[in-house]
C-alpha cells in the first residue's frame, strides 16, 4: 500500500512534532511515523516527569557543537518566549524553578497533549507502531515500514539521539545520514552521571545518596550545583553538566566547599590544631559523612600553615579522573550526530541531498541541563517546519 503525503516526518518526538505542526499549519500534507507506541515518550520521562520544557535565559552559549554558530539562526527565530506562548495558549500551569528553567506545575503529559491537539489541528497524520526499515531516494523520499510505503518530496529526520534506549532511542537516523553521504560526527553520552576509578569507588561510594553544594570544572567550563554519591560514582546536577565536556582520561576537578574558607578557625587557633578542630570545621562546610570521610583521607600529619593551606586547597580543587560515564543508559543525551557542515543553519535542510532535513537531538547541537534541549528541539523543529 502507497501512502502520499508533502512531508514525512520520522520520530514523534520533540522535535518531529513542532515540525510537523508548523508544516501542518501552512497546508502540508504531513505524516509522522513513530516506531512506538505512543508520541513523545522522552517528553513523558523528562524532568522528573513535569517536563523542563525550556529556559527563559537560553543563549547560544549554552550548547555544544563542533560549529558553536550554528544554532544561533535557529535560537534567534525561535525563542522561549514563543515556545512559553504557546503553553500559555493551552492553559497549561508552569513554574520557574532556578536560573530560568520552565517546568510544568502538573505533568509533562500536557506539553504532548498540547503537541497532540497542535498536530490535530493541522491535521497532521500520527503513525504509530510503524517502525521504517528502509528510507530510498527515486524523484522523491520513500520509507518502507514492510506492507506500507510513504511517498513525499520531503524527508524530516526527527529521531532523536541514542540515549534511554529501554525507551525507544535508535541510531537511524545517522544510519540515514550516512547512507545519503552525510558527515556523521563520534557520538557520545552527555549529561551523564559519572563512574569513579575502582581505588575513588573504594573510598567514596559508601557515601552513596549523601550529597553537597559543589562547583566543577573542567577546561574553562565551571558548574555550580548539587552533586551526589551514587552506588558507582557521582551524580546530580553540577556532574550531569560537566560530564557533556569531559574527555576521558582527563581529570575534572570539584570544589567541595566553594566561597570558604573551612581551615581558617582552625589555623587561627593556635592551641587547638587537630583532628577535633578540623572536623568540627569540615562538618560545618560540608554534609557531617563527607566531612569525616574528607578528613579520614586527607587530615595533614602536622598542623602547620601549609599543612592546613595544602588541605584548604585540596578541599577547593579535588581532582578526580573517572573511569567512565554511566553511558546511554543513563545519559539524558547524546552529544555529537549529523556535522551541522552538511546542514542549512536558517531551514536545516540537507546542502547534499536537497529535500532531506534533520531536526532535534540527532543534529551535533547539544544543550547544557536546564531547558535548553528541549529549546533546540522546538527551534530547530520550527526551522524545518516552517521552510516546508
Ligand atoms: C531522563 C531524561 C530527562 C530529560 N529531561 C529534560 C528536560 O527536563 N529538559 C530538556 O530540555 N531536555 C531534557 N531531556 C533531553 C530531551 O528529552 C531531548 O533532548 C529531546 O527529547 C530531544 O528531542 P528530539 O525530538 O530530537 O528526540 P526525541 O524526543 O528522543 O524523539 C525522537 C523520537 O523518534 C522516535 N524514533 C527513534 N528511532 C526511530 C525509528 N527508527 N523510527 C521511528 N521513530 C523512531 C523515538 O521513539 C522518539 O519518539 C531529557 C532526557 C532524558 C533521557
């Protein structure tokens, strides 16, 4: 059986609906074919299940490319204050939690309501269950899904990257990439929690689900936030954010105490330099295990100046050298994807294969922990949809 459309869209993700909605909306015929059983399953998952749909202060810094220029067209044409519009338009109730970061009050399942109702009103057509085995180039874009073919001109590659697997997350769309000669650039988990080296594993994971306030860096990247131990390493925030740019086997190195100075009391006091002293200090920087644990493995033999400066200065910069991320397991994206060299950075259609685009997380945009991702996929879904 043949299907026709204008427009054939794969992944009803994110960004495979904004495009198809915006396309929809300027009378395309559009199909959308989703290998599962439901649209939107990432959205579904994402933020805790209420959904970080954007944030209100994205700026093109806060992306990873190879080419940091690209998403500046795409961020600037869209921004959160059309995607929050939109929302608004739905009654859907939000909240800003930190540092501009937009999330439902209720569920995520209302941002893919609301991308369902948008879809129907442009009557855009939904396939689910259809998994495409094949995409072919004749005078137009035909994807097979074994009894059913979709004829249109134009092909949107919306499948996202490869993280969560369990859920859905396939490589086809670097598959289709590389089979219409597309540079594809190496792909890797990005806000990812982190596993230490097995001696680190040793001395910290006992810890696990104590957390601190810390920064970490790495290069001349640097995050404030929460970081917590975990049965094989660490997690939260601040490590999601630097594990995007860590290049193994480098080190990353985590402020334990940032804005203090825990040793200062106990270089003041010139009686009471000890173990008592320093630990009463450590307990009052940081959580009362991580403080004891910091002081079973690092108190100075001596309690000099420098001792208790080398200790000062150990607790601000402690480096560590991971052994690995978690993987697509657990990372929340995928870095790297389609070389945004071999894309129009206004309408993200192919230069080498005119007709064919790519939206969303495939694309080697990736965003910082906060909103931004979902910001990309919206923007650059827009671009596409709207050049259709
Ligand atoms: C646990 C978790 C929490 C997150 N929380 C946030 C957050 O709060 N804020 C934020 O900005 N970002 C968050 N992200 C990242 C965000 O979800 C993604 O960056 C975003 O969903 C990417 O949109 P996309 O449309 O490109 O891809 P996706 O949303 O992944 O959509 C791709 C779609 O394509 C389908 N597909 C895949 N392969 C095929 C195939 N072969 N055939 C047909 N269909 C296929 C998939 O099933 C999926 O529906 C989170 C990610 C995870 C994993």
């Amino acid at each position: 059986m043949i299907h026709r459309f204008d427009a054939i869209v794969l992944g009803a993700g994110a960004a495979g609906l904004m495009c198809a909605i915006e396309a929809g909306k300027r009378g395309r015929r559009v199909a959308v074919l989703e290998h599962a059983d439901r649209i939107g399953k990432k959205i579904l998952i994402s933020g805790g299940g209420r959904c970080n749909f954007t944030n209100l202060h994205c700026r093109p810094e806060n992306f990873l490319s190879a080419n940091p220029h690209f998403a500046k067209s795409a961020l600037a044409r869209y921004t959160p204050a059309d995607f929050l519009a939109l929302v608004e338009k739905h009654h859907i109730p939000y909240h800003e939690k930190t540092l501009g970061q937009l999330f439902c009050d209720r569920s995520a399942r209302d941002i893919t309501g609301m991308l369902e109702q948008e879809c129907h009103a442009a009557g855009v057509a939904i396939f689910l269950n259809g998994r495409p085995r094949e995409v072919r180039r004749t005078t137009e874009y035909i994807v097979s899904t074994g009894e059913i073919e979709f004829h249109a001109p134009v092909l949107v590659v919306a499948t996202g990257g490869l993280s969560i697997p369990k859920i859905g997350a396939t490589g086809f769309g670097y598959d289709v990439a590389r089979q219409f000669g597309l540079a594809v650039r190496e792909c890797r988990p990005a806000l990812a929690p982190l596993i230490l080296s097995a001696a680190d594993r040793k001395r910290y994971c006992d810890l696990a689900g104590v957390s601190a306030d810390v920064i970490t860096s790495y290069g001349d990247q640097h995050f404030r936030g929460g970081m917590l131990f975990t049965h094989r390493g660490i997690s939260g925030p601040s490590i999601l954010q630097i594990s995007s740019y860590w290049k193994k086997p480098a080190p990353i190195a985590i402020d334990l105490a940032p804005g203090r100075d825990v040793t200062e009391i106990v270089r003041s006091a010139t009686h009471s330099r000890n173990l008592a002293a320093a630990r009463s200090a450590f307990r009052d920087a940081l959580p009362v295990r991580l403080a004891d644990r910091w002081l079973d493995l690092h108190a100075p033999r001596n309690w000099t100046n420098r001792d208790l400066a080398d200790l000062e200065q150990r607790t601000h910069r402690w480096e560590i050298v991971p052994e690995e991320t978690e993987g697509y397991e657990k990372a929340e994206v995928t870095a790297g994807g389609i070389d945004t060299a071999e894309l129009s950075a206004k309408t993200m259609e192919c230069r080498k294969a005119p007709g064919l685009f790519f939206v969303g997380e495939v694309v080697d945009v990736t965003g910082q922990l906060g909103g931004f991702n979902f910001q990309w996929a919206w923007a650059s879904g827009f671009c596409a949809g709207t050049s259709l």
